[in-house]
C-alpha cells in the first residue's frame, strides 16, 4: 500500500492563521465537580472548583463557553435560583446575562428538587493571556443548594475572527 505524504505548503494552509473566520482554533473540554455549596446570597456568589482555563492563540478571538451541570438542587419548589458564568481571569467580569439564567428545578421528592443546566455564551476577552471562566449563583428565595459534588462539563471553544 503507497504512503501518501503531505506537501509542507498544504500544512502551512491549515495553520490557525489561515484559517477562515468562525472556524474553531482549539477546544478545551473540562469535567470539574463543583464543592458542595449553598447559599441564601442574592449577589452572584462563586460555585467552588467550577472552573475552567483557555489560552487564546490570537487577540481577537471569540471564545465560544458552554457549561453543562447535570445535577443543580434547591430545596422546594418555591426557591428559584440563577446561575451566571464569570470571565474571573485575567479580569472578573460577567459574561452572558448579568442578572443570570433563572433556575427552577423539579424532582420527586418534596425536599429537593434537582434538574440539569446548560449555558452558551459568546466572550471576547481580547487576550492571549489564560482565561478563566467560572459558574456563579444566587438565591431567588430561600436558601438554594448549588452543585451537590455532581460533575460538570465546560466546554471552551476559540472561534478565529
């Protein structure tokens, strides 16, 4: 069977800089687990460990952050929580909505309740610093149970301008 080679000047051609607009540079894929937490806060409070880090190859991409948390509580039907995520380096900064994603899960049983989230945003930190991204919330009413030690994926995807 023939061996086929790559011409050095079609590398070259699929270099991050030729690439078109919109394409995707780089994905970072990280599951955390998240600290058990709970709050009763209505500012936007830090979810522990509920982090994750890209390092930008180009000034003005875009950075494609999607979070997925399978398993977010709340003690009764009528707390309501809002979840938000944060650009926490180089600068704090929310990204997305500032009053966050409202949240109002449900379950079977009468103490708990608990469902999955999932948020997309578009950030331009205008870096090729690291930047950190991290998932924050706040109470609505009561005091809300963020996280419960259960996995959750971010997905950070560097968009070419």
């Amino acid at each position: 069977m023939a061996l086929t080679t790559v011409p050095s000047s079609m590398i070259q051609q699929m270099s991050a800089a030729n690439m078109p607009a919109g394409s995707v540079i780089q994905t970072v894929s990280v599951v955390t687990t998240a600290t058990d937490f709970s709050t009763a806060s209505t500012s936007f409070v830090a979810v522990t460990n509920s982090v994750a880090s890209i390092t930008p190859q180009f000034s003005n991409s875009k950075i494609l952050v999607t979070l997925i948390a399978p398993r977010l509580n709340t003690y009764n039907d009528s707390q309501g929580l809002r979840i938000t995520l944060y650009r926490v380096a180089p600068s704090t900064v929310a990204i997305g909505t500032t009053n966050g994603y409202p949240f109002y899960p449900y379950g079977s049983t009468s103490n708990q309740r608990s469902n999955t989230l999932s948020i997309t945003v578009l950030d331009s930190p205008a870096t090729t610093s690291t930047v950190t991204y991290q998932m924050y919330g706040k109470a609505e009413n009561g005091t809300v149970f963020l996280a419960d030690g259960h996995p959750q994926t971010f997905i950070l995807q560097e968009i070419k301008v």
